[in-house]
C-alpha cells in the first residue's frame, strides 16, 4: 500500500509535469538560494486538512447551535405534504428536469428554470392524465407537490444563512487584522 502511495505521490509531483525544463524541486526549495525568495510547494497540503475540519465546524455549528437557536425562536423545521409515489409521474418529472442539463442557456433563464423547476407543458400533462386515467388537475397537483418535496426546509434555509453570515463575518475581521 504505501508502495502504491509513494508512486502516486512521484507521479503527481513529477517536475515534468509542474516545473519547466532544466529546473528541480531542489532548485526552488526554500532556503536553497540565499538570493532568492520561493514560496514553499509544500503549503499546497494545507488546503484539504483545513477544508476538511471547516466542514467538521460548519456541520457541528449547524446541527448544536444554529438548528437548537432557530427552533427557540420559533422557525418551523415541517416538510410539506409528500406526494404519492407514481413511477411515472416520478419519471416525467426527473425526466423533465435532465433535460435541462444539456441545454446552454443563459444564467438568467437557467435562474428562472431552476425556480419553477422546468415545468412540464401542457401537452405533457394531458398525455399523462390520460395513461394514469386522472384529471389534468390532479397531475399538476402531483407536480407541484413533488416539486414542494426538494425545496429546503426554513430552518434549513436559517442554519445555512447563519453559516454563511459567521463565516464571512469572521473572514472579515480575521481580514481587518
């Protein structure tokens, strides 16, 4: 196994790769020339640890602190009604919403669709009322049910607007210093 690391490690730091002809990791090392100042390559391992345990923060500050202080002062954490399972509904509705993804569209059509979530045409929903044998009526209610289903809960919208409002506040001040 560490065989395996050891070449892997050599192979994503291969001088061929990231330096250019006739210079080594020992001629930008730090301290190797008195006269010249280099960044140590080194500090590029930091990243993913501190990406890491601020991640291990968010979710701690979001499940014991946020969430508890969000309930207290009265935001509801209450999923809306879940829509009957209909596999072909359910296909319609993803389908519909894939097809998006391979489109280019611009930024603010793209906003938008994502908003009303790609809604499906009338025509679709006829075809559709007419194999399940329902109302047009009772299919757009499907819908927007489902489409209820995966949008976040309030709290959830709180916790993570409390994240964002910490973190940027203290990248601020860490910043002002």
């Amino acid at each position: 196994m560490a065989g395996i690391l050891r070449t892997v490690n050599q192979a994503f730091w291969s001088e061929y790769v990231w330096l250019p002809p006739n210079v080594t990791w020992a001629d930008i090392a730090p301290g190797a020339r008195q006269d010249v100042i280099t960044t140590d390559y080194r500090h590029l391992y930091f990243p993913l640890p501190m990406a890491l345990i601020l991640l291990t923060i968010r979710y701690c500050l979001e499940k014991y602190w946020f969430a508890p202080v969000g309930i207290s002062i009265g935001i509801k954490n209450s999923r809306p009604k879940k829509a009957p399972t209909n596999p072909l509904l359910e296909k319609a509705f993803l389908g519909n919403r894939k097809q998006l993804k391979h489109k280019q569209v611009r930024k603010s059509q793209l906003r938008l669709c994502i908003l009303v979530s790609c809604k499906i045409s009338s025509d679709q929903i006829q075809g559709l009322a007419k194999q399940l044998d329902w109302s047009e009526r009772q299919v757009e209610r499907w819908l927007r049910l489902r489409r209820s289903q995966e949008k976040p809960t309030t709290l959830v919208k709180f916790t993570e607007n409390a994240w964002r409002c910490m973190y940027y506040t203290f990248s601020f001040i860490y910043g002002v210093i």
